[in-house]
C-alpha cells in the first residue's frame, strides 16, 4: 500500500547516496508530488530559510535525508562541525515540520548513536544504555538529539514523526572522498587506485579484525519507503522504543571485506593492516527483528551490491567525488 502516493512529499538531502536512492524509488513507485530544494536554494541550518519553504510548499510528508555525514577520519577531526551542522538541519526541519502541520516525518539516523560496548546483535532498546564511541561521538550525539525530538513532538503535539536507524550504505552516488569518506567507499577507491596505478600494495586502517554490517542503499530507499507507509509512531513508542533499527543482520570482518573488494576488482598485490590507525567499534551488528516482524526484509546480498557498485564506478558514475 501507498498510501501516501498522492501526497506532497519532501525529501532533504536528495543529491546524497540515500537521498537520491529514496527520489528514484518514490518516481518509480509513482509518486508525483516530489518537493526537493537544492544546497544553493535552501539552506537547512537557516531556520528563517527552512521556515519560507515550508509556507510556501507546504509539504504533507518529509523524509530527512540531510545530513553532513563522514568516517572516522572526518567524524574525529571535524567534531565540532558535525555536532553544530546536524543539530541546526534536524532541528529546523523537525520543529518546522510541527509548525506547518507535516502529516508524516520520517528521520533517518545513523547506527552510531549505539553504545560502544553494547550486546549483540544491537536492539533499538539499548539507546542510551552505555558510552557511545569516542571517535563518532559528536555526530552520535546530533542524531540521538534528533531521534529524541521526533519523539516528543509525538508525545507532546501527538505528531506522527518517527526515526530509523540505518546501518552502513553503500552504493550509487556515494561519496568517495580519500579522507572523509565511509568504510566502503573508502576501500573501493583505495583498491581501483591500486588497480589503476599498478601499486602492489593497498593499506586499510585498523587491524582489519572490526566488524561491519553493510546494506546496498536501495534496499535502504525500499525500507523507508515501507516504513513510510506501514509503520506509524504509536507503533514505535507504544513499543517502549524510540527508532527501529534498518540492516541486513549480518555483518563481515574489515580483513574479509577487504579481500573480498580486491577479489571483485581484479587486485592481487598486498593488502597491509595500519596498526596505528583506529578500529573504531569492534562490531556494529543490527538487531532487524522489529522490521521484520513489520514485514519488511532485505533482497540484496553483499555480493550482488559489490558487483552493481564496482560496475557503477567502473562506469564511470560519481568515481572519485568529493562532497
């Protein structure tokens, strides 16, 4: 069901990796009502900005896509950037969304506003629970006060606006960036480099024993798009939860995702560990039970996304952007 096929749809940050995945899939699910705004035109940590196009546009339905977003290299250099940016763009669009009666938010987080050492697989009900990750801890902080304000704009107005929690994207229209970039995108572009400029060699931060969990961002798109119109606030908070979790539930070793990359590009030279460089969070496995139990699973496997990206950037899509 589409129920809000024929409504005004809004979706922030719509030339990033999700929010340009979630456009697609609205245009070819059939919605028409697609209210974007570019950088230039619409500054999001303007509230006076945020506040016009919302008058004028009146949007029945918002996606918050918009994010300054990075890995651990950006996320523990540029703290204070992350913090300040993230607040103010949630923020305004969080309380304007309230002013101007949005009938439906829908706010995506990131899996780092999870404690350090939690359980695993992660449950949405261990928000909260211990010390977040140091390295990331400013942009964690943002999206926890995020999630928290969706949450009471529910309890207090009875506004239907909800978080989801993503786990690591990849894919199309990602950012490549040789410093700021994420864990993925980064070993992508450090082995076709290798590959192109015959290098034997390729290091990868960290000791390669961290575990991550990876979704293809349209798998990503096709979960909101399924949480947009089949999973409602009531359903969340009456559950005693303030997000429900969106992944794969699997996860894989830096080292064997790292080998596997080389495998599919075609790189047979030296894959080196920078022991002095950090982890991060040894593991960051999602608990997706809730989202199943909606209704909703993943249909992309690590393999199928890693061929479809290593063909986009192949093809000469986005390879080498720096956002």
């Amino acid at each position: 069901m589409s129920h809000y096929l024929n409504h005004k749809v809004f979706v922030t940050g719509h030339t990033g990796m999700v929010g340009s995945a979630i456009l697609k899939l609205l245009k070819n699910s059939g919605y028409k009502n697609i209210l974007t705004a570019e950088r230039t035109s619409l500054d999001l940590t303007r509230q006076e900005r945020v506040e016009d196009f919302f008058r004028t546009e009146r949007p029945d339905v918002v996606i918050n896509c918009a994010a300054k977003v990075g890995g651990i290299h950006a996320n523990n250099t540029y703290g204070a950037n992350f913090i300040y940016e993230n607040l103010q763009i949630q923020s305004n669009i969080i309380h304007t969304a309230h002013k101007y009666d949005v009938e439906k938010l829908v706010f995506l987080g990131s899996s780092c506003i999870y404690p350090k050492f939690c359980a695993q697989p992660i449950r949405e009900e261990y928000l909260l629970t211990s010390p977040l990750e140091q390295t990331n801890e400013a942009y964690a902080l943002a999206k926890i006060a995020g999630i928290k304000m969706c949450e009471n704009y529910y309890r207090q107005f009875g506004r239907n606006f909800i978080s989801v929690m993503p786990t690591n994207q990849y894919g199309p229209n990602d950012n490549y960036h040789p410093e700021n970039s994420h864990v993925m995108a980064a070993l992508l572009k450090r082995f076709f480099d290798a590959t192109k400029n015959d290098k034997n060699e390729v290091k990868v931060w960290g000791t390669g024993k961290a575990k991550r969990e990876f979704m293809y961002v349209d798998d990503l798109a096709a979960a909101c798009l399924f949480i947009l119109n089949n999973v409602n606030a009531d359903d969340l908070y009456g559950q005693g939860v303030s997000q429900i979790n969106i992944g794969t539930g699997e996860d894989i070793s830096i080292k064997d995702l790292s080998e596997k990359i080389a495998e599919k590009i075609g790189f047979t030279g030296k894959i080196s560990f920078e022991l002095d460089k950090p982890d991060g969070t040894l593991r960051k496995l999602l608990d997706v039970s809730r989202l199943k139990k909606f209704g909703w699973t993943h249909s992309t496997s690590l393999d199928d996304g890693l061929g479809l990206t290593i063909k986009d950037i192949k093809d000469g899509y986005n390879y080498l952007t720096e956002r």
